[in-house]
C-alpha cells in the first residue's frame, strides 16, 4: 500500500480485512501517520524557482530561491555544476545547511564580491553546516560568523581562491568568527582543503587560511593548505581572543617559503586560552606559536599540550604573559623540528644557545623536554 499526503498534518488510515467465508468476518485496523515536509531541497542547474518544487526530480535552480522556502532543519542539497552566487546571508529563521550531491562536483563562484555569512543568533538554533562545495572568488572570507553560537560544521569544503576586498584589519580568510565578544561555539573544521591544486590570491601580509575569534569547544582536523598559494600569505590557522577546549590535530600546512614571521598554528590568546592541544601536525616553512598577544597583567594560559608534530623550517615559540607564576606551565614534548629555526623561543625561555636554565624558565624547560633537535641537542 503507498500513500503520497497531499500537504503536511496527520492522517487517519484505516485498513479492513474481509475473509472470503459463507459467514464473512471483517477486521478493521486504523492507523495515525504524520506527515512532514522533506528534510531535503534540491537544486540544479537545470532547474526552475516555483513554489512547490525542491525535489530530486524538479529541483529548484537558485540557492538564494532554496534557502527563501526552506525551514531551519531543512538540508539543501546542490547538484553538480557552476553556481554564480551573489549575497548570500544566512539566519536562523532558514535553513544554514547547504551540502553537495555526492560525488558531485557543485562551484560556487562568489565574483570576488560576496562569500557566505552565518548569523547563528541562538544558541538553540540549528547548526549550520557546508559539506562537499568548491568556493572560489570569496572575498575577504569564504565563511564567516556573526555570530556562531550554534555551532558549524564546515567539512570537505575546497576553497579554491579569494581575495581581500577591506583590508589586513578585517582579517581575510577563508574561514572566520567575527569578534564582538561573543563566545563561539562548536566549530568542527575537517577535511577542508585551502588552496589544494588551486590559487589563493589573499595579498595581505597576516591571514590567508583560518582566523577564529574565542572559540570554544572546538575541532580543527586533516585539514590541507599546501604551499602553491600567491600572495603574501604568512599564516595558516590563527586563534584569537580568548580559546577555549579547542583541538588541532593532523592537519598539514605549508607556507610558500621566504615569507617573514610564518605561523602555521598560532594561539594569540588577547584574553587568555585555556586547554588548547595541538597534535600530530605537520608543518613546512612554519610553525607553531603560542600566547604572542598575551599582554594583560589578567591574562592566563592554562592546559597547553603541543604534541607530536613535525616542523621543518619552523620552530615553536611559547609567549606567556605578565602573569606567568600563576600559570600552568604548557607541555611541548615530542615534536619533530627540523633545520631552519630549528629552535624553542618566547619571552620568558632563557637563552637557548647557553641553556641558562634558572628559576622558573628551569621548570618551563623541563616541561618542553623530550623535543627532537632543539637548541640545546649536542
């Protein structure tokens, strides 16, 4: 038996079964079904924008016309093909969920004047997610968030190229939490490739690939941003403000080489961070830094683990603040570093080159013990 409702709301069916004897004996079942809207919408490029498509079969053409019908956990799927995509701003009230068809290949190209803009403005709100798209010609950002309360999922994203259109100060990158001291929630950043076989056109001297602004309860993983980029671009993924709970594991990051002050990972921590792990990394040209804008006489690094990575042509430079005896000390152990600035610096590690291991630079020194090839090493 099929049935196909007409519209959403709850129907009433009711099954009878009659046997075929001299003395006839009915039974007769009802049953209550509830019928929802699809949780999907499709698009393609072939489609048509009417009310009363969004199906695999009669998808919509547009993205913004997806996005104006469809309800907040509500999924839109693109079919293959290329997208010219203008303003595209996400809310709550829609859906911010816009995935590729699988094994699909679907180009949203932004002209180098729009990117996508999330404004999760409940913490309850649906997350938003992007899954499986090419996004080239972003500018200044490929996603943004203002805020991101409700958490994103931005995964097998390629971002192809962008550039920046106002200026090193708004921190172009292609992914971005906007800072009006909100707290960020929940990002997971994974199997995203920033760069990859195409152009990156960012000419700013400090971003190019990831800038978040106090995120919390975050995962950054088997990410790529290898080294074919243009530009001036010097750094790779930069955490800023305040972080919190956030993972940085297995992903590779290669800055095109001659570029001064390079950061593959950097931890800026304006306003502290705290349980911040940076693992199983491998960077080229780069590397990893920690607590550089710890200033404040407030601020507070606590529950640093930087494990297991491998830097080749970078070192890591560990910057605690004013109030570095009431800290915890990170933990650096176990790291590949290897030639170029094949060294551990910050501002309060001794001289590296004597190893004038005193007070509490002994203890720190001891915490970052278990290096390979650090400046004390024969």
């Amino acid at each position: 038996m099929r049935f196909t409702p007409a519209a959403e709301g709850s129907y009433v069916l009711t099954l009878e079964i009659k046997d075929s004897g001299s003395t006839q004996k009915t039974l007769q079942k009802s049953f209550t079904i509830t019928s929802a809207a699809s949780r999907f919408l499709f698009v393609a490029t072939n489609g048509i924008d009417s009310a009363g498509r969004g199906t695999l079969a009669a998808p919509f053409r547009t993205l913004a016309y997806a996005v104006g019908q469809s309800a907040p956990n509500q999924v839109i799927v693109m079919r293959k093909g290329n997208y010219a995509l203008g303003k595209s701003d996400l809310f709550d009230d829609r859906s911010k969920q816009i995935i590729a068809y699988p094994d699909e290949v679907v180009v949203a190209d932004f002209a180098k004047s729009n990117s996508f803009w999330l404004k999760n403005g409940s913490s309850s709100a649906q997350i938003a997610r992007f899954e499986g798209l090419d996004l080239a010609n972003v500018a200044q950002h490929g996603i943004s968030c203002d805020p991101c309360t409700a958490g994103v999922v931005i995964r097998n994203v390629r971002f192809v190229s962008g550039t920046e259109t106002s200026g090193e100060s708004d921190n172009p990158s292609y992914i971005y939490s906007m800072d009006y001291g909100l707290r960020h929630n929940k990002f997971l950043i994974q199997d995203n490739d920033m760069g990859g076989a195409y152009t990156m056109k960012f000419t700013a001297n400090n971003y190019g690939g990831m800038v978040l602004f106090s995120a919390f309860d975050s995962v950054i993983e088997n990410n790529q941003m290898p080294a074919n980029q243009t530009g001036s671009i010097r750094k790779g993924f930069v955490d800023k403000a305040y972080s919190n709970n956030n993972a940085y594991r297995e992903n590779y990051i290669e800055i095109p080489a001659g570029q001064t002050e390079p950061d593959g990972i950097k931890i800026m921590a304006q306003d502290g961070s705290d349980q911040v792990q940076i693992h199983h990394n491998l960077l080229i040209n780069a590397g990893i830094t920690l607590g550089q804008q710890c200033f404040q006489a407030t601020c507070r690094m606590t529950d640093h683990s930087v494990h297991h990575n491998t830097l080749v042509n970078g070192g890591v430079g560990i910057f605690l603040g004013p109030a570095e005896s009431a800290q915890q000390w990170p933990r650096v152990s176990h790291n590949i570093i290897k030639s170029g600035s094949a060294r551990l610096t910050g501002r309060v590690l001794p001289d590296l080159a004597g190893c004038d291991h005193t007070g509490q630079q002994t203890q720190l020194w001891r915490q970052l013990a278990g290096n390979h090839q650090h400046a004390c090493d024969g």
